[in-house]
C-alpha cells in the first residue's frame, strides 16, 4: 500500500471517527438537556401538587370552621333561643308550669344536645387523616341531612380500592367543594353521591336536582377551576353537565393504576 493511500486511509478514519464522536456529543447532549427540562418539570409538578396539597388541608378545615360557625348561628344558635323564651315565659307566669311545656322545652334542649354532637364530629381536624376521603364525605352527608333536612345519598359501587392519603385529601377536598356549591347555589333538595369501583378506576359523580347553570356559556366560577386543576394534579379528568332548571352532574374519572406515576 503506498503512502498517499495510507494517508488517506487515516484520514479518511480521523474524519469519521471526529463524525461519531460529535454525534455522540450532540446526543449525548441532547441527552442531557431533555433529562434535566424533564426533572425540572418533575420537580415543578412535585411541588404544585404538594402546595394544593398543604392549600386543600387548609381549605378542610377553613370549610369545617365555616360550616360549625354557620350550624351554631343557624341551627342550634336559633334552637336555644327558642328555649330560652319558653323558659322565660315560665318563670314570668307560674301557671305555665305545664306538662307539655316542660316536655317542649326538654325536646328544645335535646335537639340542641343532638346537633351538638354531629357538630363534634365535623370538628375531628384529623378526619382526613383518620379516614377514607368515602368515610369522611358520608359524615358530611349525614350531617348536611339531619341539619339542613337535605336528601343526601350515598351510593358505592364495587369494592373500593386502597389509595394514597395524599390523593384522598385531595378527592375529598373537591367532594367538599363540589357539595358547598351545591348548597350555596343550586337550591336543590336533594344530592346525590355514585362512587363506582373497578380494579383499576374509580369514578365519582355528584348529582344535584337544582336550578342548574349554562356551564358552556357562563362564567366557570373559581370553585369550578379548583376542582377541574386538583382533579388534574391526581391523574383524573373532570367533567359537568348542567342544564337550567333540571340540575348539575359532576364527574371525576380517577385511574387507579396510574397513581403511582403521580
């Protein structure tokens, strides 16, 4: 082999060596920078979903002092004033000492000792840490029901499956929400609650018969928005079908096998 042939041969050899090397670099640094764009989202999604988590904690228990406040002015507030103006008229007129005076006024202060205790339980700040987010609504339901003379239905369907705590404070805080605007502003006399379980989903629908909304052409409201965001912080979509005067259908599809990649 002559010389100019062995030269050429090395450089020939040089060039595509210098050609894989470069490409090597260029993918390598291509790498690189997509692996660190995808841990610096990972990280920025870690912590969104840890700053809803920590606001939703906030808001449950902003929503159970809210909810107390308004039961003790509303309900048991308006209960004792009652009794404290029949056992005013007693004691002004010595001939109202009746037997079914007395039996009155006893019912008054039972009634208040009732709702007093339901009220206890909404105030446990560790419900949802204590308890399944399907626990922790059917409290809220039973509550709601007895305070606000509300039909409240509670339907599960399969067996539920277990999921993480942070993920149920998360499902129960838009169980709540989507319940406060229930009562707020449908007007409705009645809700509803379908929790459907397979083995790798569960789907959610909270049902109301009130007066509805043009969810399409109207404003979405922020209650709407917060549901819709945290619904998609766990992996779930968020649908609702409202038409006026017939009532409002919120749905929330959560995959189950995916909640780990969350």
């Amino acid at each position: 082999m002559q010389r100019e042939e062995i030269q050429l041969l090395i450089i020939s050899f040089s060039i595509v060596l210098f050609s894989l090397l470069l490409t090597l670099f260029v993918l390598f640094y291509f790498f690189q920078k997509k692996k660190s764009k995808f841990l610096i989202d990972k990280m920025e999604a870690d912590l969104l979903f840890q700053s809803e988590l920590t606001k939703s904690k906030i808001e449950i228990k902003e929503q159970t002092l809210t909810n107390v406040s308004r039961e003790l002015h509303d309900n048991i507030g308006q209960i004792l004033s009652v009794a404290l103006m029949q056992m005013n008229i007693l004691i002004e007129d010595e001939n109202k000492y009746t037997k079914e005076n007395l039996v009155n006024l006893k019912f008054l202060v039972n009634k208040s000792l009732d709702e007093i205790r339901i009220l206890s339980k909404l105030m446990n700040g560790d419900i949802v840490l204590k308890s399944s987010f399907i626990e922790a609504v059917s409290d809220d339901l039973e509550r709601i029901k007895q305070l606000k003379k509300i039909k409240c239905k509670l339907n599960i369907t399969g067996e539920p499956q277990e999921i993480n705590k942070e993920h149920d404070t998360i499902i129960y805080r838009i169980l709540q929400e989507s319940i406060s605007n229930i009562l707020r502003h449908s007007h409705s006399e009645s809700i509803t609650i379908n929790i459907f379980f397979t083995e790798d989903n569960c789907k959610i629908s909270v049902i109301d018969f009130g007066k509805g909304f043009d969810y399409k052409n109207g404003s979405k409201g922020s209650g709407l928005t917060n549901i819709k965001t945290r619904a998609e912080l766990i992996g779930a979509s968020f649908t609702i079908h409202s038409e006026i005067s017939k009532g409002s259908e919120i749905t929330i599809d959560y995959p189950l096998k995916r909640e780990e990649n969350f």
